[in-house]
C-alpha cells in the first residue's frame, strides 16, 4: 500500500489489474458512481473515452512505477487536499488558487527567468496538412 498522496502524470500497479494507470486527478467519481481518491486512464493509451477512467484508492496501488512531476504549487496543493480530506478545508473541493509566480530556472550555472513566448510567427510551427 501505498500511504501518501502521488503528483499527476504518476504511473501505478494496481492490485488485481494486468495494466498500468496514470493518475489524472484526485477524489472523483468513477464511471459506477463510486468515490475514490484517483482519476487514472489506462497506460501507454491513455484517455480514450469518459467511461474508461480508472477509478482507484489508495489502499489497491501495488507498486508507484514512476512519479509525476513535483514542485511549489503542487505541494500546496497536497496540503488542501489533507485539509479537505480532513474536513478543515473552507473550500467545496480540494484546489488551490492560482498564485502567478516566477519560476528561477537554472540553467549552466546562469540564472534565467522563465517566460511565455507570444507572437510566433506561423512559418516556425509545423503543421501536418
């Protein structure tokens, strides 16, 4: 069993499942109507269609094959979802506000600031027509 909350884009084994699952969210309701604490869809397919999200607890993950990406804001995240499962959250469902943030991005020893890139002219984006 797993016992701690895993970041989206995880890769899990669950107890009596042949597949893999990636985890795409938090405390859902599956396609039979019952609560879980994970949204996944099944490994390498991924989403295909509503009815084929994998609904799954904590207690069946067997095996974490692969953790998703951590940083800042997920962790606040994780600490409304604790407070949410623990009934202190003031919110109807465990998110967290979006806060802009810059993000230092290290890079050969230099730091540099992350930025969106706006206004790309179209002849640099390949297209398959």
């Amino acid at each position: 069993m797993y016992n701690q909350y895993l970041s989206i884009g995880s890769v899990v084994l669950l107890k009596g499942e042949g597949k893999k699952v990636m985890l795409i969210g938090y405390y859902g309701v599956d396609p039979s109507g019952k609560n879980v604490d994970y949204m996944g869809v099944v490994y390498p397919e991924g989403f295909i269609t509503p009815n084929e999200i994998v609904g799954f607890n904590q207690t069946e993950v067997l095996q974490v094959l692969h953790e998703g990406y951590k940083d800042l804001e997920q962790e606040r995240f994780f600490n409304e979802l604790r407070a949410f499962e623990q009934g202190i959250s003031t919110q109807s469902r465990p998110t967290v506000p979006y806060q802009k943030e810059t993000v230092p991005v290290t890079q050969n020893t230099q730091t540099v600031q992350a930025t969106q890139i706006t206004n790309v002219p179209n002849e640099d984006i390949d297209t398959f027509e």
